[in-house]
C-alpha cells in the first residue's frame, strides 16, 4: 500500500463494487471506506489466487507464472505512485480514470516550484537576496536549514485544507494559504522571523501575479495578526563607553583565552579587526575586504582609504557610494603591523585573507560569503570571551565597534552627516539604529 496527501491505493481480490475474486487495483481517501474506486488489473497471466497475500501484496505460490505475475504488479504499483505524486489527482475517480486511460492531468507549478525558480534568477547576480526564498522554501517543506554538521532538522509542514502549501498549485494561492502559513509560523515556529517569512511569501505571490500566474485577489493583512511580543527585560546597549574601548585596548596582542589553543595565534589579530572596523566605521564584510591597493594619499598627504561598502557594491552607480577615510594614527599602526602579511594582497592576513576572492562573480561571492561567516563567527566568539573578561552587560561583538565608533564621534560633537559619509550609511539610520550616548 502507498499514500500519499489523502489518497491511497491497494491491490485486492475483494474490490467494493467490484467483482469478486478479480484482482483489482482500488483507490480511497485514506482512512476511510467513502468513494472507493475499483480498476480491474489487466496483463496477469491465469493469476492463483490461493496464492495471494493481501499483506505483501503479491504472489507467494513460488511458481514462473507467479513470478511473472508479480512483475505485472511491480510495473503496475510504480506507475500509480506516479500518479499519486500529482497534485492535480485529488479524488479516487480522478486516480482511476487516470490510470485507466495512461492519460494524467498537466501537473501544474506548485508554489514550491514557483520559488525555485526565484532563486535560480536571483542566483544569476552576485547578491544575497535569494537567501530569503531558500529561508521561506525550507520552512514551507518543514525542514531546518540552519542545522549544523550536514544534518537536516524536520518538523510540521504548514498545511491548508488537508494539502501542502508547498505542494499547492502556484495559481490556487489565496487568503487562506497565507493566512494558515502565517498562523503555522506562530504556532509551530513560535513567532520566529514571523516577519520575513510572511513578507517573503507575500512578495512571492505578487510577482505571480504580475506574472499572470496567479489571478487571485489577496487581501490578508498578516501584520494584523503578528504575535505580540512580551518584553521581559531591557536589552543591555551595545554600545562601549569610553572607558570600555579603553580596557578592550588595553588587551592588544594578550591571549585572552589561554585555553583556546586552536586560535591562539590569531587572538591578537581577531582583536585587531575589531579595532581597525572601530577606527574606519567599517562593516564586518568591508573590514575583510580591505586590500593594500584601495590605500592612497589624498592632496594633504594624508593616507585614505577607499571602498565601496559589501552590500552597496550592486547598486546602480555603485561608485557614488564610495567610501573615503582618512587613516588615523592607530588605524595606520595596525595596517602597518600586518602589512604584506597576506597571501591575497588584504590589509589584514586572516586564514581567509589566504586567497584572492573574485567576488564579482556569481561563484566567487557565494565561496567567499560562505568562508567570511565562518571567519565572523570565529572573530565574534572570541570577542565575547573579551567582553566576559571585561564583565560587559552584554555580548561584545564586531557590531558593537561600529556602532560605537559613530556614537563616539557625535559625543565629540562631529557632524553628523559627515559621520554618516564616512561610515557610509544615512543620517536616518544613525538617528534610529546606531547612535547612542555613551556619556550617560
């Protein structure tokens, strides 16, 4: 026997509706006697029926015409698991007149396989917006992609009138799918990411629809619905003070967790990285991405660096978001210590600083994306360590240098939009995000 959604079929001599003794195929809803449908099995050979088993579903009389008998079955068996993987076959009737005529129905695109091809064209550009499409098709296929050592994590899939939302065809997707996925996430993933998923899924339909793929009419509002959050505690600002950066600086080239004998060596220039992000207002990614040749002298006879920032390096004119910094003393101390240290020609020689990265390719970006959040994970967990030996109110990571360094400048009373310049972000989202007043 096999199922599949709410259907399944059996091979049997007692068919309802059926002749008696005949060996038929029958197809019913799962679990239930209603609408069973009965097909005669063509193409067996004199089959004995005395040497019928109704468990094993075959002939166990041991002899050639069993043998062959049993083939006609094996052959029979494969093409109705065929048919029952269709999602266009929903009903016994539907199964059977399917198998009887050799003709099934088209199977449609379902909505899993809609976002597939979304991420197959957002893979064709060097960008990391199709990492939203593989978040909301795992959990539509009730798997945990976020699972370490290879090992996949599965749970409930989100459902809608007894079918895969997944396995939904695409031009079927209404209110009420987005509503029971909205709803799944809140109940089954306990409200986490409710946000992107459903915003994902949304803006999934939208381009079916302005693809003429879904002539649906969605009105269903999911922020309507989002799980209220209950604050337990104040977050703890993550934000050093003055006399906090002091004390981290006070740690250069110590070994701060002798029993980290793996990165003992690299304990100093982990550290490092955070000082120099500190000193350029840099990103995590850009910081990684600093090369010897962006580093030029400016008509004062100042050493600036210049850089597009990672996430800006797609946009359209990409060059007018170039980023230009006058290297203070300290940031130049630490270029300097480093200097011709890495194998790709980087500022900084971190173990993946080893190779020179192509990230303008498709290719090369995901290697290098993939062997930099490996490195950031390093980086940040021995930052904690240095937090904890500092007995920080909260988890010191490479963020945290960012932030404080654009906190650090608007307490000196710098201004903000030239802060904004040489951070490379926006007066706006300094106001909201990264400003904090550190003397307090």
């Amino acid at each position: 026997m096999a199922t599949t959604k709410s259907l399944t079929f059996t091979f049997t001599a007692s068919p309802i509706g059926g002749r008696k003794g005949v060996l038929s195929v029958q197809a019913s809803y799962t679990g239930t006697d209603r609408q069973r449908t009965p097909l005669r099995i063509e193409g067996l050979t004199n089959p004995n029926m005395s040497a019928w088993d109704r468990k094993q579903q075959r002939f166990l009389g041991g002899t050639q015409t069993d043998v062959d008998n049993n083939k006609v079955l094996d052959e029979l068996r494969v093409r109705c698991n065929e048919l029952l993987s269709n999602p266009q076959i929903t009903s016994p009737r539907q199964f059977i007149d399917a198998l009887r005529t050799g003709v099934a129905p088209e199977q449609a695109v379902t909505l899993s396989n809609f976002i597939e091809e979304l991420i197959v064209e957002q893979k064709q550009n060097p960008t990391c917006n199709y990492q939203l499409y593989v978040s909301l098709l795992h959990n539509l296929k009730g798997e945990n992609h976020r699972s370490t050592k290879g090992n996949v994590t599965c749970f409930e899939k989100p459902m809608c009138d007894g079918i895969a939302i997944a396995d939904t065809p695409l031009e079927k997707i209404a209110d009420p799918h987005l509503f029971s996925f909205a709803n799944w996430v809140k109940r089954v993933k306990q409200g986490a990411n409710y946000r992107n998923l459903n915003a994902t899924l949304h803006h999934v339909i939208s381009i079916a629809q302005s693809r003429g793929k879904n002539q649906q009419t969605t009105k269903y509002k999911f922020r309507n619905d989002a799980p209220k959050k209950v604050a337990v505690k104040t977050e703890a600002d993550k934000v050093l003070s003055l006399e906090q950066f002091k004390a981290v600086t006070d740690l250069c080239d110590t070994v701060v967790n002798p029993t980290g004998y793996r990165n003992r060596n690299l304990q100093a220039l982990y550290l490092d990285t955070a000082l120099l992000m500190y000193y350029t207002m840099s990103r995590d990614a850009d910081v990684l991405l600093f090369r010897s040749d962006m580093i030029c002298t400016n008509d004062k006879g100042k050493k600036v660096l210049r850089y597009i920032p990672y996430k800006k390096r797609t946009y359209v004119n990409a060059t007018k978001h170039t980023v230009s910094i006058e290297l203070c003393p300290e940031a130049l101390a630490i270029i300097e210590k480093y200097s011709g240290q890495s194998k790709g020609g980087y500022l900084l020689p971190l173990p993946l600083n080893e190779t020179d990265w192509d990230i303008t390719t498709v290719e090369g970006n995901s290697a290098w994306r993939v062997a930099s959040t490996k490195t950031l994970a390093c980086i940040n967990k021995h930052l904690k360590k240095v937090g904890d030996k500092l007995n920080l109110n909260f988890p010191l990571s490479l963020y945290a240098f960012r932030r404080s360094s654009i906190s650090h400048a608007l307490d000196r009373n710098e201004n903000i939009a030239k802060v904004a310049k040489r951070a490379g972000t926006s007066v706006k989202m300094i106001a909201e995000h990264y400003y904090k007043d550190t003397e307090i």
